[in-house]
C-alpha cells in the first residue's frame, strides 16, 4: 500500500478544526469542564465546552481555564432555542404536579419559575465575548443565531458547528454559511438539538441521519449518537462522516463534573434502559430512566413549561432529592450505547479510540482486498 | 499489502450461509418474491423470502419457485409473535373507529375480525413443511419458537437467525442456539421484532445496537435499519458486523410485488418522514406517513387488537380504499433512509452495493495509513 495522503486530505474538516484525529468531545452543559476539553484537545482530538447554561462572564472565565491548559483549538457551545414564552397556568400545574415529590424530600417547590439561561439569539453579552476571545470553533444547538452574528462569529475567523436532526435542519445549516454539521442520531445523549421542539420529530437514528446527510448536503459532517468507540468513529467515516462526536463515551472521565451516583449509574447501565423525556428540562433528552423520567411519561402528566423554564422545576426538585439522599430525580443524561462506557482520563481515552480507530479502519482495508 | 485471508474466515457468518458478500435481502412479507430472492443469491447475497403471512401450502410453493430460480442458498423466515388474544370489546370499537374511513369509501367495516394467519410457533403444518423442503436458512421475527422446533430445524442441517432489538432479546437469541443476531435497528422498516409488544421498547438504533451486540454476544451480529447502500454495508462491518439485511432498498426493484403508488412513494419519500405505527396491523412498523399512521397518532384513538387481527382491519380498508383509487390507507413500509431508495433490479443492485461496499472498505484502509 503506497497510499500516502495526509488525513487531512481525505478528511478535510479536521485541517479547518486544526486538529489531528477526528474525535470531537460533545460539549455536555453541566458535565464537561476546561479540564476535560483540554485534556481532549492536547491528545488530539477537539474538546468542547457547553456554556449554554453560563452568563457571558461565567463562559469567559471557562474560556480563559481551558486556555490556560492549552494551546490548541476548542469548541464553545452555545443553545440556540427559541426564548421560552412564560405561561404562568401551565407553569402552576406544573408545579402542582410536582409538589408531591417535593414534599416527600420535605421541600415546597418554587413558587414560580424563571427562564434559567438565555438563548444565544438574544444574549448579546455572550455575542461579544465570544467575539472578543474568539475560540477557535462555535457550535449551535437548538437552531441557528441570526444572520448577523453568523457573519460576525465568521469574519472574527471561527469555525462554525451546528447540531441538525433530520435533512431539513440540515439544508437550514447550509444554507446559512455554517462549516460543519454535527448530525444528531436518536441514539444521543442529553438533549436533541431539534430547531423546533413543536414540530414532528422523526427521531432519525445515527446510522440513516448521517448517511443521508453525507449524500444530500455538501456540508462536511461530523456523526453524533451511539459512538463509544473507535470502531464507532470508523462506521461513521464509513458512512461518510468527516469526523464523530462523543459525549457519553466521556461522561466517566475524571475531567467531568458529573457526580458520584451519575457516574455509577453510568457504569452500571445494562440495569436501565435510557428514554427520552422533556419532564426534567422542557425539551426531549435522553438519559437513564428514573423517577424523573416516569413521572413525565406518566397517564395524565400535564404539559411541561417552555425549555429552560421546566428545568427551573427540575433543578430544584433534584436539589431537594439530593439533599435527603436521594438521585432519583437526577438529570442522567445518557445516549443508547452507554452499556459501553469506559472511566478513563481523557487523554487515555482520546489514545484509545484513535488507535480503536486504527485498527478497525485497517481490518476494513484488510477485508476489501478480499472484497475485490 | 500481502493480506488474503479469504472473506469468509474474516466473516464467518458468510461461510456459514453459504454466500460471496455479506448482502441479506430482507424477508420482507407481502413484498419479496421467489424472483427476487433468487435474483439476490444468484448475485452473491442471500435471498429471502418473508412467509410469515403464508399457510404451509402457499410456503412451500414459494420455496419450490425460488429453488426452480437458483441452486444457492436462500432464507424462508417465519413469525414467531404470541398467537393473538380476541377481545371482541376491543376489535368492536376499533372497527367503529374505522367505519368512517369504510364509509369515505362506499364500503362497510367486516363484521368481525380474525387472526389472518398462525404463527409458525403453532404452526404444525409449517414446521413439517420446513423439515421437509430444508431450505439453507430460517429466521424467525417477533420471537423464538420452542426448543423442540429449534432442534428439529438445527437437525435437518438448516441454519438459524432471528432477530433482535435489544440486548435482552440477543441473549434469548443466543441462549436458544440460534446461529446468528438480525441487530434490527429502529431506522428498519416494516415491522419491529420486538418480542413483547407490550414490554417498554428503548427504541434503540441501528448503531448502538449493532455495536453492543456484536461487543456483549458471541454470536455473529447481521446489522439491519437505514443500510440502504455499500458505504452503510462497510460501516456495519465497521461495527463489528458479519453481514448487513437491507430491506427498504430492495422494494422498488422490479421483482417485488410492491405496487405502483408504493413505489412511487418510495422514490419520492422525501416528502414523507417514516413513523412507528400499531395501526395498521396492531404491531409496531415502520412506513411511510398516510392517512393511515395518522389514524393511530390521533388523540382518542382507541387501543389496536392484537396482531394480526389488526391487520385484518388494515387490509379491508386499503382495498377498500384501494378500491377507489386512493392509496391512503395502504402499508407502506419503509426505513428511515428511504430517501436513498434506488430502482434497480435485484442483481444490479447487489453488484452496486458490493461494489460501492469494497470502495468504502479500500477508503477505510486507505485512511487507516494516515492514521498511523
């Protein structure tokens, strides 16, 4: 075999990202740290930050950590979801429906709920940091800024991600001058990143969203959903993905900030399956099943308010569960494939899934030659 | 490159079945033919045939068709679902359900409904005829017959697959002696192979299923769901796979019996998203949006019988929609990468998807070099 192209040649999204394998770290709001999007990028990989639940000056001051740990290329995570609209009815019954779980933990809940974070589209001080630090890469979840800030966050010379879930949002990506698109697979973790939450949900999985979006756009794409590992990472260039993004694979790292009973449950997944559910934030996510998630596909269970105002109500019925003991209200946020966590430092994983990957991309060479 | 090891001890699933390249055509009941079945193992694959829907009669007709076809090897697959329960309290109301959509027609509900056709797990008739004509290959859906008919087919020298859609199932599968896993993914059209249709489904995908099969089972794993080409055949074997099932990529080939409004949907699918539906024929599948899945989507509407009695249901109504001429209420099964759908017929489309399947391989093992 004379084959000598650089990787980068045949995976051409990994020179615009300014990285050398192609494993990118998903950004997990409330899981991931610069601690672990570091340890990410210096293997090789991108890591990733969500500060879609931080204000401006909080994501700076992650920026700047993650900086301090590296001198190479990251990805900043914004939620690009329309802003709730308060529906102050719809909001009580919630809360109703909620307030017996509270009392078992002894606790009342709220009496009334606020929109917790700021959607990117209309939080201009995020705008401006971001454009004042500039992070090498941006990724949308949730939808897409405006055209404005597009054409800001580009002539500020970043690298543009943002998540589709179906071949229309991808056209939508497209069309607005975006670099990559992360096709989202129903098998993913955490929350899908659907552009419009009252819309019809076709749930594609990993395998027909990224082949489908491989041949339909012209857009490099980067494969999300139900990768753990490197033989994951070489299906999904073999289906044409330039490159994967992992989330739950990097749950357990010690990097994270998830906590103990998460992290347990991470690895003793084979005993729950993961659903998705919009009880705990307002949008559909997938994590394990639990108390949580039951309560939001019980009979009768009424609407849940607006996404991040929900999650008001599920932040603090979670705190008044943990404060008594108790993880059973905990947002476990998972993908389908987590029977296939590891716990290992980041660095050792990055090395692992890039040599998994290796392997397997040499055992499918190895297999054409007899494939004629 | 010196590498020759032949394919078959790459994948020895392939040795097993008897085939050159690792294409399953799936059984596809009420779709595939004896001209298409043969047509897929005289290009190299396996053919099937999907009898579930057949008496031991019509069966043994088919298979003595697709045997005047070819000298290979083919699949006979069979439904292995819990006979259906009558409950004429249930049946009633949903044939009330129903009338309107009739009378939109000029035509009446039947007055009753039956179990259209027996699962193999009670039929005797068809476990004779199996022993009998001893086709190379038999599969089962919906679950597994008793040990007794497992032996018996084991005995008589014919390999054995069924499908799975879960771990729990893969262990049943494999627990059983059954030689291979159909890892059914939920991107497959047509219908789930769910084993309880009333046990809580994770719905998992075509990646984190394969994946986890062919990781946590001994068995060899036939990865089935959104396939529709050689680039998704690689990332199947990519995953860890021996072969790949396609079903939804076969239909709008010439040998099948779809019909003219089928097809022609198939290759226009973009304008209409797949959904999972217990309407049409009282268990879940996969087929393209009409009139019909929104019948069962609709707020109110009541429980479905049992499979296949459903189904019985379903059909009087698509003819006599049908009837008419409106194809609204037809079963119109499909996966999710319908939108990739290609007309050809049967042999060249599994020498395409070899074709394309050795490229992605080559590609892989190309990129494997610069992988280091």
């Amino acid at each position: 075999m004379t084959q000598t192209t650089p990787i980068a040649d045949r995976l051409p999204l990994l020179r615009r990202l300014g990285i050398r394998t192609p494993i990118i770290q998903a950004p997990m709001a409330g899981v991931s740290t610069p601690a672990l999007a570091a340890a990410v990028t210096n293997a090789g990989g991108l890591g990733s930050l969500g500060v879609g639940a931080m204000d401006a000056e909080a994501a700076r001051k992650a920026i700047r950590e993650t900086r301090a740990l590296t001198s190479g290329p990251f990805n900043v995570n914004v939620f690009c979801h329309a802003p709730a609209v308060a529906d102050a009815a719809r909001e009580q019954a919630w809360l109703a429906y909620l307030a017996p779980r509270f009392a078992e933990f002894g606790a009342t809940p709220p009496a009334a709920l606020r929109e917790i974070y700021r959607s990117y589209v209309t939080d201009d001080a995020m705008h401006a940091m971001l454009l004042e630090e500039r992070p090498a890469v941006v990724s949308f979840h949730f939808g897409l800024p405006d055209a404005g800030r597009i054409r800001a966050l580009r002539d500020a010379g970043i690298v543009l991600l943002a998540s589709a879930t179906s071949l229309d949002e991808a056209r939508a990506i497209e069309a607005a001058g975006i670099d990559a698109i992360v096709a989202q697979g129903i098998e993913a973790g955490g929350h899908r990143g659907v552009f419009d939450p009252s819309a019809v949900d076709e749930g594609l999985g990993t395998f027909a969203l990224v082949r489908m979006l491989a041949t339909q756009t012209r857009l490099p794409v980067i494969a999300a959903g139900g990768i753990m590992d490197g033989a994951g990472i070489a299906a999904a260039l073999a289906l044409g993905a330039h490159a994967a993004q992992l989330g739950t694979a990097f749950i357990a790292c010690p990097e994270t900030v998830a906590d103990g009973p998460y992290r347990e449950a991470l690895l003793q997944a084979r005993k729950r399956p993961t659903v998705l559910t919009r009880a705990i934030s307002g949008r559909h996510a997938r994590g394990l099943a639990n108390r949580f998630t039951e309560l939001g596909a019980a009979a009768g269970a009424p609407a849940t308010p607006d996404y991040p105002t929900a999650y008001d109500a599920g932040k603090a019925l979670h705190a008044a569960a943990k404060a008594r003991g108790s993880a059973d209200f905990a947002a476990q946020w998972a993908g389908q494939a987590v029977p296939l966590a590891r716990a290992l430092p980041a660095a050792e994983l990055v090395a692992a899934l890039a040599s998994e990957l290796a392997a397997s991309a040499r055992g499918l060479g190895e297999l054409a030659e007899t494939l004629g």
